[in-house]
C-alpha cells in the first residue's frame, strides 16, 4: 500500500513536471512568431534541434538543411532545444553581422567555467574586453613575416611525413591518410606552438598524439558532453562538465608550463612561437611592436597565455562543430584536398606539373616563397575549404540591442545568430552544381562575380580565424 502510495506521488510529480515544461517551452516557441520572423516549426521538448542530438548527422548537414528550407528569407529563427537562434542567409546582412555591427555581436557566445575547463580562457572562448585584450595581443605574433620566420620548422615535420609515405608507396601499400595527417599537424603543432618535438610520425603512439587521440576520439561520453555543452551551455558547466575532458586539459598545461620553465631556465632561443608567447608574457608585447604600440603594454597573465598554448590542440575534436583551430582543421583539409585529388586525375597531374615547376625554380627547396607561387595549390585547396569548411558554421552573440536593418526586428542581448556557412558553400546560386569539385571557381575572375560574403571557412571580421 505504501509502495503504491509512493508511486502515485512519484508519477503526479513527473506529471507535474512534464507540465511545467510543456507551459515553459510553448511559451519560448512564439518567441519568433510574436517577432514576426520566418521559423522552422519546433517540436516539443527539443524545438529544432532532434537531429543534432540524436547525431545522426554532422551539425553542419543539419543547418544546410535548414538553410535550404528556409531559402528566399535574408533571416530566419530556430529553437535549440528552449534557446531561441536567429539563423543569417542574406550575405548583406551577414556581413552588417560581422563587420559593421560588429560591436553588438563581439562574442562567440559559448560561456565557459575556468574551474571546470581550465583551457577555458582561450582566444576561441573568451568574450568582451579580455577576449580584445588577446586578441591584440597575439595578432602580431600571427604577421606573415613571423610566419615566414616559422617555416623551417614546417619543412622539417614535412621531411618527417615524405618519409612516412614512401615507404607505403613503394609497397604500393595501403596507408591511412587521415590517422598520418593528424599525426603530421600535431607534430607541427607540437613544434610550433610548444617548441617540442614529440615525433608522432615516427611513432604513433608517442605521448602527445595519444592525449590528442583521447580528446577527439568519438565515444558515448564524449558525444554526450559536446551535446551538451553545445546545446544547453549553461547546464554542462553547473553540472562540472566541461568541454574537454579534464585528463586532457591537465596533460597539456602541464607540458606547456613545463616548456615554459625549461626555455626560460636554460635561455632557449628557438625560432618558434613559443618564443614569441614568452617574450609577450615577459614584455607584453613583442621586440617589433615596442615601435609600434610599446604604450601601456602589460605582461600577459600567466594563465591566459598558457590556455592559449592548448589552444590549437583543445579546439580540435570530433566534437559537433565546435572550435577547431589546429592540427584538425588543417589535417581535415589535407585529408578532403588528398581525396578530391584521388577523385579528380587530371586535376591532380595539374596540380604535380605546377608544383614541379616551382620547385625547379626554387633549386629543389621547398620555400616560402615558392608556395606563395603555387598559385593552382591556392585555388584547389579553397576549393577544398568550400566543400568541406572544417568549422561549418559561424555563430555570434548579440552583446547589444540590435535593430536588423530595414526591419522591425530587434534582437535582444543574448540572442545566438548562427550561419550556416556550408549552407552557403553549396547554394548553387552563388556555386553552380556545388558538389562538383572545380578549382576554377577560385580564379580571380569567378572570386570578382561573387558576393564576398558567400566563401566564410575562415569566418570574417576582426573575429575571424588569426
Ligand atoms: C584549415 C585551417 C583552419 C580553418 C578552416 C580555420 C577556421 C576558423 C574559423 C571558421 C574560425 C571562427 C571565425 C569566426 O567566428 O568568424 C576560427 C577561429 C580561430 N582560429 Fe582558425 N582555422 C584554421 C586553422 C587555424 C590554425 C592553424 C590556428 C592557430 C595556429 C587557428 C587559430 C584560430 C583562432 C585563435 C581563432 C579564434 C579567433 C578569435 O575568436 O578571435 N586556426 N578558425
């Protein structure tokens, strides 16, 4: 009798909760109705959101799909899950978003908790003055110039990786391109960013590629956190869960500030751009930019810097879409440029005749300067970004009222706005037949017809990719 009782009382107080959250959610789902913008109709409880929580498909698959409904509007909104999104079409608008009105939409809206996340407090995450603060802090450090300083140590991981393919090819073996790429960028990575040679291509299991390996690996857990996380933010982070696992974030800062110690300990100069981080950290800016802006620069705290270090390494992951800035970015387009090329022969022996050339020219080297003449590679690997952007889709937070030009609509503070840049890329007003891979949309002639707005895999703005 007591058991029944406590069943009763225990389904009223599910009931009672179902309840609340059928009242709570129909009130959010007019939030765009009342507005007057175009929607996509949600379903309870998770509002637009179902396929990307079931992952079934990749979240960029998912926004072109809404791109494609919602075609013909500049603007539309969604609901993920009770979060009302205003989704941007309209390449004008979209760079009034990201451009003009750049002061109402600053952040990149994804709120962090340093306790939970320690590599938190990156580039990627930060938001308001402390993400403008870094940012003009490691701007300089991104010049081509420095970049051009860095090279060598690029050609050298490239050695690395010709040896790792000619032993398969002259086997005619068969090699696993992605698995060899990911260890490649994160060789480079390693080498740039932490000024440490961790030989993931000479050993798969080394240590950095296996803490980078744990990181991106698809599991239950981990897809269960990036759902999470990506869609009800605010939760993931009261519930202590943050966006990298906990394990990894520790591995990383342990070896950035152990790298830290060491170059300072033993004055280690290496053309890197660990270097330059710790002649910020120690200066506040670098030796070039006394010149420029040596007024009130102040050291960098140590923690912002270190987080920075992991950046490259904590944004990559098999995450939905979130952050990806170093070795999964650049090994995925590697990967998807060597797969078109596999494609598409008589692309590929352009691309060969082209690099022949230039590399006669340059007495054998791979320079600097020879890849800034590789003018066909350019175009095949922008093709490559258009047909598969490896962050496919750009979000912003309005930080600030907005009044949505030659409209009624104003948005709040807090309002997410996503573009769906894969949408986009494959809108075949502006990329006719757009799974067609054609470099040729990249010569300058094709680049003058388009609207700018149209080719974003870098994202626009002074919040774009450094
Ligand atoms: C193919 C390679 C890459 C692609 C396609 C890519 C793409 C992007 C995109 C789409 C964004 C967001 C931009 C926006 O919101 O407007 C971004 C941000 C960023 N990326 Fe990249 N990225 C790449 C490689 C890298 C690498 C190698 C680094 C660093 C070594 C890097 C550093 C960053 C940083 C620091 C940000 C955050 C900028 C900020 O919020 O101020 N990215 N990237």
């Amino acid at each position: 009798m007591e058991i029944m009782y406590l069943l009763l009382v225990l389904i009223s107080m599910l009931c009672c909760l179902f309840g609340v959250l059928y009242f709570y959610l129909t009130q959010v789902y007019v939030y765009w109705k009342k507005r007057g913008v175009p929607f996509l109709e949600p379903s309870f409880p998770v509002g637009n959101a179902l396929e990307m929580i079931l992952a079934k498909r990749t979240t960029g698959d998912v926004y072109r799909d809404f791109y494609r409904k919602l075609s013909g509007y500049k603007f539309a909104g969604l609901y993920q899950i009770h979060r009302p999104v205003l989704l941007l079409m309209d390449p004008d608008l979209i760079k009034n978003i990201l451009i003009r009105d750049f002061g109402h939409f600053q952040d990149h809206g994804f709120p962090f908790d340093e306790t939970v996340d320690p590599l938190g407090a990156n580039l990627f995450m930060l938001n308001g003055d402390k993400w403008k603060t870094l940012r003009s802090k490691l701007s300089p450090t991104f010049t081509s110039g420095r970049l051009k300083m860095m090279f060598q140590l690029l050609v050298e991981c490239g050695q690395e990786l010709q040896k790792c393919f000619a032993e398969p090819a002259n086997r005619e073996d068969i090699l696993d391109i992605r698995e060899v790429l990911a260890r490649f960028t994160t060789d480079v990575i390693a080498s740039f960013a932490f000024g440490i040679q961790c030989n993931c291509l000479s050993n798969p299991d080394a240590e950095f590629r296996r803490w980078g390996r744990k990181w991106v690996e698809p599991s239950f857990n981990q897809k269960l956190r990036d759902i999470l996380y990506f869609m009800m933010p605010r939760l993931a982070i009261a519930l202590g869960i943050g966006n990298i696992p906990y394990d990894v974030s520790k591995f990383f800062m342990k070896v950035a500030y152990e790298t830290v110690e060491y170059h300072e300990r033993n004055n280690v100069t290496r053309k890197d751009f660990m270097q330059l981080l710790i002649q910020l950290k120690n200066q506040g800016c670098l030796d070039a930019d006394n010149q420029d802006n040596g007024n009130g620069q102040t050291p960098l705290p140590i923690h912002a810097m270190l987080a920075y270090y992991t950046f490259c390494e904590r944004i990559s992951g098999a995450s939905i879409h979130v952050l990806s800035a170093g070795f999964e970015t650049s090994a995925a387009t590697m990967s998807f440029s060597l797969y078109e090329l596999a494609l598409n022969p008589g692309i590929q022996d352009r691309l060969r005749d082209e690099i022949d050339t230039v590399m006669k020219n340059h007495g054998g080297s791979v320079t600097y300067e020879g890849i800034q003449e590789m003018k066909y590679l350019d175009k095949i690997i922008s093709e490559t970004l258009r047909k598969y952007p490896p962050l496919p889709t750009l979000h912003r937070e309005c930080t600030k009222r907005y009044e949505i030009p030659e409209t009624n609509v104003v948005l709040e503070k807090g309002i997410q706005v996503v573009i769906p840049t894969l949408g986009i890329h494959y809108d075949p007003q502006y990329f006719p037949k757009p799974e067609v891979f054609d470099p040729e949309r990249f010569s300058e002639e094709e680049k003058n017809k388009r609207h700018h707005y149209t080719y974003l895999p870098f994202g626009e703005g002074p919040r774009a990719c450094i």
